[in-house]
C-alpha cells in the first residue's frame, strides 16, 4: 500500500446550531442539533451515537455542507468550511453512507475511481488507484473491476462503498451507518478490517451510528447524542461505559454495559496463567507424577508440534502406557491474545469450562485464561479509567509472535 | 375489385423504387418530429428538475394536444401552411411531447435518492451529476417513451397523408391512392409496410437501449 | 376566421343529416358501440391473465401490435374484405364501405388498452393482499369483484379513457370513408374548400375528445379509493412509461 501522503485533519464544530423551520419539518427533514462543540484531533475515529432524531447525521452532514448550518462553523484544520468551495471541499472529504450509492451503471473500477475523475487524473493513474484500494478492501481487482455493482453482493459493494470514499485519499471521512445495511456477520468483518485499515491510514474520521456497541468498537472518541440535538456525553469508549455522565447515557448504553467493557480489552491484555501439560507420546506414569507435583486436578495434553489437544483429568490419567490423543477431552475453547475479554468469556460459559487455552497465530499454546484472572483486572482497570481520564492503558506491547 | 387478383404482386415489384421513395418520405416524417421533439422534451423535463412545479402544467398542456385526434390537427393547419411538410411536422412533432416529456420526467425520478446523495456529496456538481450519472440511469425509461413515440408517429404519418394529397405521407400515400383508385393492392402495401416499419424501427430502438446500458444486461450476481 | 364564424352561426347546420347534432350524436354512439364491443372481448381476457398472471407475455405482445397499426390503416385495409362479406353475412353492400369498416377497426384498436389497462391494473394489485384473502376463505371470484377490481380501478378506467379516446380518432378519420361523425366536417370541408366548415369540425371534434378527456380524467379520480390517491408526491409512473394512460393509442 503507497504511504499515505495525507494524514488526517482537525475537524472542529464552534457552537453549531441547526434548526428546520415548519415547512421543512413536513417535508420530513431529520433532527436539530443544538449548540454542538466538539474538537476532533486529526486521526482520530470520532463516533457519533444516539437514537433517531437526536441530530448526528446531521451533523455530519453539515460538514461536507449537504446541509448548512443555521449558525456556528465548522472548521477543517482551522478552516471555516463555509468558506471553501462547496465543490472542492466534497471532493477532498471522503463519504460513505447506508445504502451506499453506487453508481449501477458504471463499473466497480470506474465507481471507485470517481473522485480521482472529477480531479482530473489521467485515466493510468485512476485505474492504478482503483486497483490498489479494492486490493485494501479486499477485493481482488482483476476480478471485481470490470464487473457491475448489480452483480456484487451486499458485503462487497460496502468495500467499494469504502474504497470510492477513500480513493482521493481525503484527510476526512465522513461515513454515515455504513455498515448497517449488511447482516451480522459480514458487518463484524468489516469493522475488523476498517479499523485495520485506519490503523495504517490514520485519517479523521466522523462515523455515525445508532448502535452503541459499533461505537464503541470502533471509537476512539464517542459522543453520545439525545433527542432535540444536544450532547450528552464526550469520552473514550472506557469512559462512556464506565461512568456514565447521565441516567440517559447509562440507559443508552444499557444494563449490560460491564459487560460491554469487555470487548474494549483483548486477552493480550490480562496476565495469563500457565498450565500444566503433557506431550503426546510421554509416559504415563511420568504425566501422573508431574501433576500429582503440580497438585493440578487436570492436564492439558499438548500434540507434538505444541498444538493444545484438550484436558485430561489428573484422575483419569492412565496408569501405563503412552498418552495418546484419544485421551483428551477437546472441550475448552482456543482463543488467540486478540480475542476480546467478552468473547472470551462468552466462550467459557458457552463450554462451562474455568478456563480458555490461549494459543498464539502458530497455533501454539500461551497459557491459560480464567474467569478470577478477568474479573481482577477488570476491577483494576476501572480504577485506572477513573483516575486518568485518558483512557484504557495501554494494551500490552506487540507480541513478537503475532502479526502486526 | 372483382376480376383482378386480390394482390397483384407483379405490380408491386414493378414500383419497388416507388415503395422506396415513399419510405424516404415517411423516415423523413419520423426523424424529423422525433428529434425535435426530443430536443423540446428534454429542455422541459431539465426545467421540470429545477422547477418541479412546471410538471403539472406541461403535462397538461401536452397532453391536450395529443388529445386532440390528428386529422384534426393536421387539418387545422392545412388552410395556414398549405402542402408544404409544416402541415405534417408540427402536429407530428406535438403529438410526441407528451409521451417523450412523461417519460424522460420519470426517468429522472427513477433514479434511487441514496445515488443522488452519493453523488452530490462527493463532489459532483449539478450539471456533471446530471450528465453523468442521472441521465445515464435515466436511459431506460426514456428508450421506453422514445419507442412509443416512434411507432406512434409511424402511424400518424399515415393519416398525414389524407390531408397530404401527393405531397406527404409516406406508405400512407399508398392507402389514400389505393381507396381512391378501389386498388387493394395499394392498400394492403401500404398498411403492411406501416406495420413492419414500426416493427423494424421498434427492433431497432430495442438493440439501441441494450448498447447504452450495458450494465443491465448483466444478472445480479447475488442480492 | 369570418368563414368559422359564418359556418357556425348558420341555423342550418344544426339541423337535419348533417347537422352538427346529428353528427355528434353519431359520433359518440359509434364510439360507445364500439368500445362496448371491445369490452366483451377484451375485458374478460385482461382480468383473466391479470387474476391468474398467465399470458401476460401474450398480452403485453398483443398491446404492442395493437400500438404499431395505424388506425387508418386498419379501416382501409378492412374494406375491401367488408365489402366481399356483404353477401354472406346480408348486409347492405354500401355499408360496408363505411361504417362496418370503421366500426371493425375501432372495435379492433380498442381492445388492446382495455386489455392491457385490465390485466396491468390486477398485477398492481398487492399479491400479499390476494394471498391473505385467499387465506381467509375467499372464492376467486370474490377476491377478483371484491379486491382486485376496485384496487384496480384507476387504472382500468384509465385503459377505457385511453380506448374512448383512440376510438373517437378513429371515427373521426372515418369520415373519409363518408361515415359521418364529426370528422365528416373536416373531411368535406378540404374536399369543398369550405374553411369555415374545417375550422369547426376541427373545434368540434378537438372539443369533444378534449371533453371526454377531462370527464373520464375525473371519473378516474374519483373512482380512485381515497387512501390510493396520489398526496403531493408525484407518483412513478411504471406502467404509464410504458403505457401512459391517458396517451397511449389516442393519437390516430
């Protein structure tokens, strides 16, 4: 992937206000904002979450000036918006919204390539961008070029919908639900890579949603916005979840928002602990030993190549012979240093086991996961969250062993 | 008519450059409307997406001249511009207002708003987005109108030639010479070869939409 | 200006044969006639194919051959066959030089909107609906007089706003034929050079297909149920794309 030439823009809204007079509110136009300051760092995913009405598309809207404000500015890098260019200032903010907007009669390489168009590229240098960032989305080009949005599935034309937002590689993006119009699964895939991608892109970037769990993953600030356009709360996921400002914030979020500080934190994050274990091919009786020394109840029989097999009680360790496969109980979940606190828990419960294997991207075991480990840290972490209101400490450094 | 064989084809291949040069007349009164009323056509509909008030009061008054039954109208010009091809042109060229208007308005209207939003917001303005993305997607329904008028038109001109006497009328000329001569030859050549214009001309406007929209001959591959 | 005038103002024309009364009542009477003949073929096989939604490729076919013959053409083309019937069938052989012609070719180029108004306005109707009543007991008759018909009603009355119309052209061009109406008018006034007499068949026969224009087009809206009326959206327009209602075959 070229380096980013661009890095992102501050976006800051000054006191913003928008109010629709009766004859728009008819004609069904969406919620009023009141009175928005916000300061947007460059490079931040600023997360924008309320209910229906409550004014965030709006907002956003404002700043590509789809709508104008009836008072306040906003400023890009220092900029009053209302004083570029309309047209060159849309075309130097990326946009993606719900239903996408692909253009049907044009060719996913020509739909992608639309910004870069309307800047005059040469056609070499359009298709060269076109072709790497469906590559970053993960489409390969040569197929998916030529064909047209009619023939792409739902999932895909949302990566085009990114990729089109992306190919004049615009300081600011604007994305309003974009992945709300694809189903679950598909949906986690791509916040995964996006927040991926935004790892290498380091854009600003404004994203809109009415489901406080999208805001929370992908946030690195959320503003949490009610009704009639006011501001109910600004923080970092942690903050939000951990100290709600108001009973609306708390309800918002909802009853289970412990749980939901979970998924802010990964298993690299909580201290694991060792097993003990057994090879595949060792004695018996020397297996039996090790764990009567360990005072451990069970073993974790390991493959030759350090692969975790599943449990063995310590009681059923035979009293001869060589340990095979055939002796584990493949039941306890595998989870990678990746794997959110909440899924792993979810695991847990899910398999009624104490415990999770934690393996690394060989495949290799870690250590071991448990629910008194979690459940610690946590209360440490909400400590720390209180205290320095900067958010979650850092996660632990980059494992040599993982991808970056 | 008793006596002579019902169609004398021998006659007809003796004035086949006769039957060209009456399809040279009755091309000329299908192209010549159609463009200009094209042209009229979309000039109002572009003005109806600035103005979408003038909607009602176009359609009204186009519709009112296509209400109006084309002897009629191509009656009421003769005593002005006597024989020559105004007389046939102008109510032909009405008559496809209203139909070429309808439809190139809903054309524009058929485009899905999200497309519209996406364009605007990454920078279009509103004359590229107009030419390169609403028009285009517009094509479909606009091809729907312009084959109508076509073939509407074709059999228009037929009647044209009642007022036309020999001057105007393409095949229609053969079915007033052939009515008044009792020669049902000519009439039959006259009416078939109305018929299996529209057709053609039909067929052919049907290839020319699949070649400006290809992405629609394509199956969507999944929802 | 002064012959339209005169012609108009003269108490002779409206009376006797060739009055303008005369002529008018000809006029629409034709047309009644032949949209009723229509009807009974056409109405019965629309709401067949719309009810069962078999056939409708036949249909929409059988429309655009309908569109693509000139009406003229028709009548002309009928006449010599009307002619060679008359001993067959025993009717006067002068007839058959006018009006069983025009009044075949109007019967011939009214059923394809009636045909298609009916079978398009069904498929219109929401299928959901239809299965939901079938659901609850209803005989197909009752959901076709009790559901579809009156959910389709705009529509259909539209196909019959656009037959009237293309039926009044049609008699109109009959004249030619000397089969009166209001088209005899123009027809004479070209053959006599009489301008008045041209200028007001002209008024004339614009005034009635205009008036039956507006008429039916109330007659639409108000026959339309009140929770399907159009409120200040525009409504799309597929089927009148490609079928719009008021203009589809009138212009003949």
């Amino acid at each position: 992937m070229t380096q980013p030439t661009t890095r992102g823009a501050t976006v800051a809204f000054d006191h913003v206000t928008k109010h629709y007079d009766e004859a728009a509110l008819r004609k069904g136009a969406a919620g009023a904002v009141q009175d928005l300051t916000l300061h947007v760092p460059a490079g931040t995913v600023c997360v924008l979450v309320g209910p229906s009405g409550c004014g965030k598309t709006t907002s956003l809207k404002m700043v590509n000036r789809l709508i104008e404000p009836t008072s306040g500015r906003i400023l890009l890098d220092g900029v009053d918006a209302a004083t570029r260019d309309v047209t060159e200032l849309r075309r130097g903010i990326g946009y993606v919204i719900q239903q996408i907007g692909l253009f049907p009669h044009q060719s996913i390489g020509d739909n992608v390539a639309t910004v870069p168009r309307l800047l005059g590229w040469s056609g070499a240098r359009q298709r060269e961008r076109a072709d790497e960032l469906l590559s970053v989305v993960g489409l390969d080009p040569a197929t998916y070029r030529d064909r047209y949005p009619a023939q792409l599935s739902g999932g895909e034309r949302q990566r085009v919908g990114v990729a089109r937002a992306l190919a004049a590689d615009p300081p600011i993006m604007l994305m309003d639900e974009p992945f709300g119009a694809v189903d679950p699964i598909v949906r986690d895939r791509l916040q995964n890579e996006f927040l991926r991608l935004q790892e290498d892109l380091a854009k600003t970037i404004l994203f809109v949603t009415h489901d406080i769990d999208e805001a929370i993953k992908m946030g690195d600030m959320v503003v949490v916005m009610e009704t009639g356009g006011q501001v109910a709360q600004v923080g970092t996921p942690a903050e939000i979840l951990a100290n709600p400002a108001s009973d609306f914030v708390a309800r918002f979020v909802g009853a289970d928002r412990g749980l939901k500080r979970l998924s802010l934190y990964r298993v690299a994050d909580v201290p694991l602990e060792t097993a003990v274990t057994a090879v595949v091919g060792e004695s018996a009786v020397a297996v039996r030993a090790r764990a009567a020394g360990a005072q451990a109840r069970e073993v974790l029989v390991l493959g030759a190549d350090e692969r975790p097999i599943g449990w063995l009680m310590a009681d059923d360790i035979p009293g001869e012979g060589t340990l095979g496969p055939a002796h584990a109980d493949p039941s306890s979940p595998l989870m990678d240093r990746r794997t959110t606190l909440k899924d792993a828990l979810s695991m847990l419960l899910d398999q009624d086991v104490g415990s999770g294997i934690v393996i690394d991207r060989h495949g290799r075991l870690r250590g071991l996961i448990t629910i008194p480990a979690v459940m610690d840290w946590m209360r440490d972490e909400r400590a720390r969250a209180a205290q320095d209101a900067d958010g979650p400490t850092a996660p632990a450094g980059p494992d040599p062993d993982d991808e970056a | 008519m008793n006596g002579r064989p019902f169609i004398d084809w021998d006659w007809i291949l003796a004035h086949l450059d006769d039957v060209v040069e009456k399809l040279g007349q009755h091309l000329m009164l299908l192209f010549i409307p159609m463009v200009a009323g094209f042209v009229i056509s979309m000039a109002l509909a572009i003005l109806a997406l600035r103005r979408p008030g003038t909607v009602g009061p176009v359609t009204l008054a186009t519709g009112l001249l296509y209400t109006i039954p084309s002897l009629a109208a191509f009656a009421v010009l003769r005593p002005i511009f006597g024989l020559s091809l105004w007389t046939a042109v102008i109510p032909l060229t009405t008559y496809t207002l209203l139909i070429l208007y309808r439809n190139i308005v809903a054309g524009f209207r058929a485009v899905p708003p999200e497309i519209h939003e996406a364009a605007l917001g990454m920078g279009y303005t509103p004359r590229t987005r107009l030419l390169r993305v609403e028009l285009p997607l517009a094509v479909p329904l606009i091809m729907a109108g312009v084959r109508l008028a076509a073939v509407t038109t074709i059999g228009l001109v037929t009647i044209a030639a009642v007022i036309g006497a020999d001057k105007f009328g393409g095949f229609g000329q053969f079915i007033t010479e052939g009515q008044q001569t009792s020669f049902p030859t000519k009439i039959y050549l006259g009416g078939v070869l109305s018929v299996l214009l529209a057709f053609t001309v039909d067929g052919v406007l049907v290839l020319v939409e699949r070649w400006l929209t290809p992405w629609a001959r394509v199956r969507a591959a999944r929802g | 200006m002064d012959a339209l005038v005169t012609f108009a103002t003269d108490a002779a024309n409206w009376s006797g044969t060739n009055g303008i009364p005369t002529r008018l009542v000809e006029h629409l009477m034709l047309a009644l006639a032949a949209v009723g003949v229509a009807t009974v073929i056409a109405l019965p096989a629309g709401l067949y194919i719309g009810h069962t939604g078999r056939g409708q490729l036949l249909g929409i076919n059988l429309a655009n051959i309908g569109r693509a013959i000139p009406s003229y053409a028709v009548m002309v083309m009928i006449l010599p066959l009307a002619l060679a019937w008359a001993p067959t069938f025993g009717y006067d052989p002068r007839l058959g030089l006018s009006v069983i012609p025009i009044f075949l070719a109007m019967v011939l180029l009214a059923i394809p909107p009636i045909l298609v108004a009916a079978f398009s306005g069904l498929r219109e109707v929401d299928r959901d609906l239809v299965e939901s009543a079938r659901g609850m007991g209803m005989q197909e008759r009752q959901i076709l007089l009790g559901i579809e018909i009156p959910l389709a009603m705009p529509i259909l009355v539209g196909g019959y706003r656009t037959a009237m119309l293309q039926v009044i052209a049609t008699a109109t061009i009959g004249a030619i034929l000397d089969g009166g109406g209001l088209g005899q008018f123009i027809v004479d006034g070209i053959a006599r050079r009489d301008d008045g007499m041209l200028y007001t068949g002209v008024i004339l026969v614009a005034t009635l297909a205009i008036g039956v224009d507006v008429g039916m087009s109330w007659l639409q809206r108000r026959l339309t149920p009140r929770s399907l009326r159009p409120g200040g959206t525009a409504r799309s327009d597929p089927a009148g794309a490609l079928e719009p209602t008021a203009a589809q075959g009138s212009a003949a």
